[in-house]
C-alpha cells in the first residue's frame, strides 16, 4: 500500500466526501480508491490495468533525420 499526502481544493473534498456518502464508505481513503476506479474504467484503455506498464513495441527503424520527418508528417518512408 503507497501513502500519500495530498491538497486538494474545496470543491475536491466536497466531491470526495459526497462520494463516500452516496456509496456508504467509511472513510476517504475509500472514496479516492473508488474514484480512482471508475476512472480507469472510463478513460484507461482494457489492455491496460492500472498496475500495468504498457509493453514497450518494436518500433520503427529511422536511417535519418530526414526520415523522422516524413514519419512525423506521415509520409511512407522507402527503405
């Protein structure tokens, strides 16, 4: 378990603690793990669980500068 020490703005704890009553929670730390939850449901992608690195790809072999370019523009690069 990691321990943190957070600031949180007004607004942010009134969220918090409206989470913890809606849902029944004992404490904030519950509601922030909740939170926390929902938005990796929402915004994280499946392949990818919170405690996941994302695996690292292959990828693509670059002679250049000038072949960095064209990929970052997106051109096909011959080679």
């Amino acid at each position: 378990m990691v321990q943190n020490i957070i600031k949180l703005s007004e607004r942010e704890n009134r969220i918090i603690n409206m989470a913890k009553a809606k849902y029944g929670m004992k404490n904030k730390n519950q509601a922030i793990g909740f939170i926390v939850q929902i938005f990796a449901k929402n915004f994280l992608p499946e392949s990818l669980s919170p405690t996941e690195k994302p695996k690292r790809s292959e990828g693509i072999k670059l002679k250049n500068i000038e072949d960095l370019r064209k990929e970052l523009e997106g051109e096909k690069i011959n080679g």
